[in-house]
C-alpha cells in the first residue's frame, strides 16, 4: 500500500497563499493518480484537484479552480498543492492520496493530514 505525509498547513489570512506538500512512499505507481482532497464538516473527503495516472488533464473542483494548482514531482514521489487567495471556506484538514481509476477509488493509506486555517 501507499503511505502518505501530507505537510505545509497553517493559519492565514484570507487572500494569503500557502503550499501543501505530500511525500508518498511504499506501491508508489506512475500509474496511479493523485488527488488532494479536503474533509468536509460531515467528515467526508472531496477531491479538489486531481493529477490523472493516463496523462489525462488536471482536474479541479469549481470553488478552488484558478486559485489552487497541483503539481507531482514524481522521482521525489512527491505531490504539491498551491493554494492562492485562500478563502476563509476554505478551513479544512487536506489530505492527499492515490487513486486508481477515479478519484473515489483510493489505493494509500490516509495519512495525518494538514490543517488549514484561514481566518483573519
């Protein structure tokens, strides 16, 4: 299985910038997609941009689309998320993971995940 460290979270204020780091290690495929997700209040974890493992187009979910980018460095096994003009809807723990097929079908094991806090 995939494990997964997620790094980068923190307090800022809205329209700040921060970046999530994610290091994968363990059945790392090029194969496999990955995704950040954001935990909902219900608990639930939505993707909110996604790296597909075909070379398919990056995908965003429409509230962080031309704020936040995903990018993979994938020697160092290691998934980005930038995020600009933070919101303060945004607040949630992000997680990354891998995928295989869709973004609900994860392959890793949740890690900690990073807290965002965007609050002023």
């Amino acid at each position: 299985q995939v494990q997964l460290v997620e790094s980068g979270g923190g307090l800022v204020q809205p329209g700040e910038s921060l970046t999530l780091s994610c290091v994968a290690s363990g059945a790392t495929f090029s194969i496999y997609g990955m995704g950040w997700y954001r935990q909902t209040p219900g608990n639930q974890r939505e993707p909110i941009a996604t790296i597909p493992g075909d070379g398919s187009p990056l995908k965003y979910a429409d509230d962080v689309r031309g704020r936040f980018t995903i990018s993979r460095d994938k020697p160092k096994n290691t998934l980005y998320l930038q995020m600009n003009n933070l919101k303060p809807e945004g607040t949630a723990p992000y997680f990354c993971n891998s995928y295989i097929g869709t973004p609900s079908s994860v392959a890793g094991v949740w890690g900690q995940g990073a807290q965002v806090t965007v609050s002023s």
